[in-house]
C-alpha cells in the first residue's frame, strides 16, 4: 500500500501524476486526507480522498508520498499523522517522497540527514542535514526520493515506480504516456 498525503493548499500536478503512474504500474495508491476527506489543491481543485487520516490502516506502507505547494505542504509539516506515518514506513524500510516544497517535512523530521535532496528554490534552509543539489530536478538517495516542482512531477512519478519496480518498469510506462515524435 502506498500513501499520498494531501492537505489543503496542496499543488494539484504534483499529486496527480504520482499517483496516475504509480496505479498503471499496478499499485494501490490510498489519497489521505489532512483534515478530511475533501480537500482542495492550491488552485481551488477540490479533490475527494480515499481516506481521512483517522482511517489509516495499521500496516507500514511501502511509500509515503507528500505533495507540495502552499499552503499545502505548511499543513503537512504540521500533522502529527504525517509524522506518524512517516516514522512507521521509515522503520519498516519503505520509501519516503517528496516533491517541490514537502521536502522540509522530511528535512524537519531528520530523514534528509546525510542525503542527497532536492526541493523547491528557496526551502534548501529546511532540509536539515541534506546534501542539497539544486536543479538535479528529481533525486533519489536510498529509500527517500525528493524532486524539485511541479515541472518535473512527470519524473517524480516515473522515479517512484522505478523504486519500486525497477527502471525497466518506469520506462515502459514512460513509453506508454509520451506521444511518439513526430518530425
């Protein structure tokens, strides 16, 4: 089971693709929502969780994922559930993803520590420990992946099912949602 964590203020793109690709390479991808069901993105996209945060299953998941945007990932950093969570999949070896601003979350929490990260231009100051390097674009450091914004979401997506499934498997999905070239 995988987890995406969204809360209000959260950027739309960044959750969607994810969460697209991750469900046609075959996995159960469970939207939670921070305060309820309903949530609405940073541009007033409202979007219906499978779950609010007091449904969560017990089982560890095998990827966390958290959405940026404001105040959005603002709203993340501050849920004791994310946190929770984030502890539980951590310990139990699973995969930790964030993309554009949420990266402070992991920051914050210790998980960047040592790491190579990447986050939205201007929160490098909160990922505490990180060995940031900007305009990597999507950076994957052992279990924790973290990408710079919603124009790599695409990449983020695609890194998360080759973490999950091998490289072989993002690029067969990659096949599957580019349009040929045409010259």
């Amino acid at each position: 089971m995988i987890l995406l964590f969204l809360a209000n203020g959260f950027e739309e793109v960044e959750a969607l693709t994810p969460l697209d690709l991750l469900r046609r390479a075959g996995d159960q991808v469970r939207p939670v929502g921070i305060g309820g069901k309903r949530v609405i993105g940073a541009h007033g996209i409202m979007m219906e969780a499978d779950l609010d945060e007091a449904e969560i299953p017990e089982e560890s998941p095998e990827m966390v994922i958290l959405p940026g945007g404001m105040p959005g990932a603002a709203n993340l950093n501050a849920s004791t559930t994310v946190e929770r969570v984030l502890a539980r999949t951590e310990k139990s070896g699973g995969i930790l993803a964030a993309i554009c601003a949420a990266p402070m979350v992991l920051g914050r929490l210790g998980y960047l520590r040592g790491r190579r990260a990447v986050c939205y231009p201007g929160f490098e100051d909160q990922l505490t420990g990180a060995r940031v390097e900007p305009g990597a674009g999507v950076v994957r450091d052992a279990n924790v992946v973290t990408a710079e914004g919603m124009g790599v979401a695409l990449s983020f997506g695609l890194e998360l099912v080759a973490a999950l499934h091998g490289q072989e498997a993002a690029d067969r999905i990659r096949a599957s949602v580019m349009a040929p070239k045409v010259n």
